[in-house]
C-alpha cells in the first residue's frame, strides 16, 4: 500500500530478506553443531564384522571408558547406582533394552559386572555397541 503524504511515500511491505539471511545463518549453525552434541562419550569401540540391529524405541545408552567410568547417556554414574537408576528409567517404558558401549582395552571383569547390575535391574534386552572392520 502506497500513499501520498507531503510528497513522501510509505511503504508498508515487510522486507523478508534480512530473516532469510538470519534463517539460513542459523540453519548452518545447527547443521555444524548437531553431529558434534550427538558424540556421546569417547570410547574406542571393538570392531566386528557384524549387521546392525533395528529398535522400535531409543535404547539407553550405557558407556563404559578405559579408565573404568560408568556413562549413563552421557551422565557419569557410579556402579551401585546403575541398577536403582536403570529400574526407575524402565518403570514406563515397554521396551526394556540397553546397549552398551565399553571400551576395547577395558578389563573384561569389569564389563561383566557391569552386565550383571544392568540385567539385575530388569533389562530383557542388552546389546554390544562395536565399530564395523574396514
């Protein structure tokens, strides 16, 4: 719309180029950053000649380090906690599965009792994470 005031023109058009311009930024930023937040915990993974599985739901993650560090997500717990915290995360949901990833050069002592505390707090489903062989 356009009217005459005193020889001045007003414009009352939205300039859209300026947010497309703040849009497209954004979408980059997230585009950068978003493979960097789904990392997880560093560990160095076995690698298999093995096919990856299908889940309905999202697991939960477990994470062993080499330095014998519990992850549960990416939230660092003890091991006399694991089994109170795993029960109380399954109290509603169906699907009770686990994958855990533990580190290559971890003693395999301490990923058995780590298996035994997750399988102790009512998980029917635990799976290995690895890396796939060249």
């Amino acid at each position: 719309m356009v009217s005459t005031n005193g020889g001045r023109k007003l414009m009352s058009e939205i300039n859209v180029t300026p947010l497309v311009d703040v849009m497209l930024v954004l979408l980059i930023i997230f585009m950068v950053t978003a493979p960097m937040m789904m990392e997880g915990v560093d560990v160095n993974l076995p690698q298999t000649k093995t096919k990856s599985i299908k889940t309905q739901e999202d697991p939960l993650i477990l994470s062993v380090t080499k330095k014998g560090e519990i992850f549960l997500e990416n939230h660092p717990i003890l091991i006399e906690d694991l089994g109170k915290k795993i029960e109380t995360i399954f109290k509603y949901r169906k699907e009770k599965e686990v994958l855990l990833r533990a580190d290559k050069d971890i003693a395999y002592g301490f990923v058995v009792k780590v298996m035994a505390e997750v399988k102790r707090a009512g998980v029917t489903k635990l799976g290995m994470i690895t890396e796939p062989m060249d």
